[in-house]
C-alpha cells in the first residue's frame, strides 16, 4: 500500500524548516489539514485547505473520508511528541501514512536554556488543566512545559510560589525560530511577566526557606489529604500501592475511594495514570476532589455510587483497590473486569470483612498480610507508641 497521508512537523521558519521529502510530500498534497498559524506558513502552495475540526476528536473521520486523496497534515514541532501524529497513528495502518519529524519545542527549548533533555521533564499543560504539572514541583528539577497561552506561566508560578518554591527561576520562550523570538525571565514569587499566547515555559525549581517535599514515590504524610479521618494511613497505604503496581497509561478503580489518598497517589506514580473513584458519600468525594487539584492529578474521575452496581459500564482497569469492605458478588465483579495481568488489592479492619477475605483466599489464592502500624505520639510529658487498626490484606494478580 502506498501512504496516501502526510503529517508533518513545521517549525516556525515555515518551509525552510522542511526536509526535501517533507516538502515533496507537502507540495504534492491534494488536500492540507493544520491550524491557522500553519496554513500562514505555507501560503505559497496551492491545495485545498482544511482547518482542524471542533471538537478536535472529529480529525480521525475527517481522514478516513480523505483517504486514497493526498493528503498532508501539518503539526507544529515534532508530530508524535504531545502532538496529533500519535493520534493517527492510533487509527490508521502503518502503510498507510507516513511522519515527517521535525525538532520539537522541547529540543528547542533545550538548546535554548542549555538543558539536556535527560535531565529535564517534559511536560504539557497545552489543552490539559496546569495542574497536573504539581507532582514535579521538587527541589531541583528542571521542566519544560508546553502551555495552554499567556496565563499559563503565572498558573505555574502561583502553583510554586504556594509550595515554597518562590525562587524558582522561569523562561518564556516565544516563536523559537522565528525572526520574532522572545524569551522572558523571572521568579515564580514576584511573576507578573505578560507574555505572547504561543510559548514553551522553562522551569528551574528552586526551594525557599521551607519548601513542600511531595515524593511521586507513595506514602504520602497523612496532613497531605484533607479529609474526615477515615483514610488508608500512609504506612498501609504505601503497602497497597506497592501491590497494585501503578503504570504508564493503567487504570485503577479505587472502590470506596473516601478522600481518594490511594487513587491520586496511584495517578502521581506513574506518567498518564488514570483512576476512577467509586464513593456513596458527597463530602468524601468533594473532599477527593479537591486532593486531587492539590496534588496534582485534576483527571480523578468521581463516580457517586456503591459496589456492584456502580461499576457497571465503567472501563475495565489494570488494577482495583477495595478499601471499603468486600463482598463475594463484588469480587466476582472486579475479578471478571481486571484486564489479564491485573492487580486486585483488598483491605479489611472488620473481623467480618476479614473472614470474607480470608474465604476468598482459600479459593483463589494469592497473598494475605497483616499490617500493625504504631506512631510514637505525646502521653502527657512523656512519649507512646499509638497503634492504628490492625489490617488484613489480600493481593493477588490475575
């Protein structure tokens, strides 16, 4: 089969910024796809034009009813980094289409600052709510962040300046490799820097005098989750997560989440974690959702509901946690929607929950454990161990 669709990376040089085989393809398409800025780009080519579709999603059979036609879709920077090209390769066969790379704003924005991207996390809050950048505040660090517009530096100083990283120096960096570059500095603390809508923001985490220290890595401290006080402590919850094994792109229902303390430390620990959080109870949930803003993870999904029957048509996950009490029929449920590879992880308190468990463990196996934790707490002048309830924990994989 010979490719009938183009997706190429442009820069801001227009067709100069091209490889010869990217401007062949390009000259040569019957139909043009891109954004306003990239039909500018490559005025001088005669070719139907297209402009990307509302809602975005429409793209896909946009293409299909293209397809045998010569077609070319323009991205800016690198097609398969945060970027369309990913996209339709997802929908598409392989002989089908064919990427032009061009660098992307990453590279530039590296060239730049004299970053190494290996020593830099890349980051995109363009179309993506900023928070989700806050789980890579840490001191330190150095981000690159593809941004939304103009506002979405000073999001992202507020964001450190609030967790004491107020002298954290920041970059803008405007129309790389345009005749009309621009780059902007500044510290998060005293940001009020007005900036053009398309830039890439270069950040250098820098701690004040009592920085907020969030690991990725879970167990977060307790007084990190506002909540009622019912909540798996970090020490268990630190268990947990540990056995449901969080991953690139994988999907945990939290059932019974409360706070949501196991669903937004599942989302920080690994890039694109997904969770969805099954609570009956309102304040818990406005309490899980406001965790999740803080801490970085705004994409929890909140469901209003109970097991069994508020799993019903959800996605099915690669892992479950059942902090809220099990139940024979919900663990049929789980155990039938677990993808094949799936982590199950279910905690108990209850000597009647407990039994459950135990039950399911002499039929389908897998690993029981109990957790005692104590904290050493004031007993008046003096100090104490306090103990927590005592869990019983059974984990198993599919």
């Amino acid at each position: 089969m010979n490719p009938w669709l183009h997706i190429i990376g442009i820069g801001a040089d227009g067709l100069d910024s091209l490889s010869p085989s990217a401007r062949a393809a390009l000259e040569t398409a019957e139909v043009i796809i891109g954004g306003e800025r990239h039909h500018t780009l490559t005025n001088g080519i005669d070719a139907e034009r297209i402009a990307w579709p509302s809602p975005f999603d429409a793209l896909i059979g946009q293409l299909r009813g293209l397809a045998g036609r010569r077609v070319a879709v323009l991205a800016t920077g690198d097609p398969l980094w945060y970027s369309v090209g990913s996209k339709i390769a997802r929908a598409f066969s392989p002989g089908e289409f064919v990427i032009h790379p061009q660098l992307s704003a990453f590279q530039l924005a590296g060239a730049r600052m004299g970053w190494s991207l290996a020593d830099c996390e890349t980051l995109t809050a363009h179309g993506r709510p900023p928070e989700q950048v806050i789980p890579y505040i840490a001191p330190g660090a150095r981000l690159l962040i593809l941004t939304t517009g103009s506002e979405t530096p000073g999001q992202i100083a507020g964001f450190l300046a609030a967790r004491g990283y107020g002298p954290s120096r920041l970059t803008v960096l405007a129309n790389m490799g345009a005749a009309d570059e621009e780059r902007i500095e500044g510290l998060a603390q005293d940001w009020a820097e007005k900036v053009p809508d398309f830039n890439t923001l270069a950040v250098e985490v820098l701690p004040g005098d009592a920085p907020v220290i969030l690991s990725r890595t879970p167990g977060l401290p307790d007084s990190a989750f506002a909540s009622d006080g019912t909540m798996t402590k970090r020490e268990v919850r630190a268990v947990s997560l540990a056995r449901l094994m969080p991953m690139r792109g994988a999907l945990l229902w939290d059932i019974g989440c409360g706070a949501g303390s196991i669903a937004i430390e599942w989302m920080r620990a690994a890039r694109d974690a997904r969770a969805i959080g099954i609570e009956p109870r309102a304040d818990r949930r406005a309490f899980a959702a406001a965790n999740a803003a803080t801490l970085g993870t705004p994409g929890l999904r909140l469901v209003d509901g109970e097991a069994p029957a508020a799993l019903e048509g959800l996605p099915a996950p690669d892992a479950a946690f059942l902090g809220g009490g099990i139940t024979d029929e919900t663990f049929v449920i789980v155990w039938n929607a677990l993808k094949p590879g799936g982590r199950l992880v279910a905690n108990s308190v209850t000597l009647e929950s407990e039994a459950i468990l135990l039950a399911l463990h002499a039929r389908h196996g897998g690993e029981v454990t109990r957790l005692s934790v104590s904290r050493a707490e004031p007993v008046g002048p003096r100090t104490g161990w306090r103990p927590f309830m005592t869990v019983t924990q059974w984990s198993l994989v599919k």
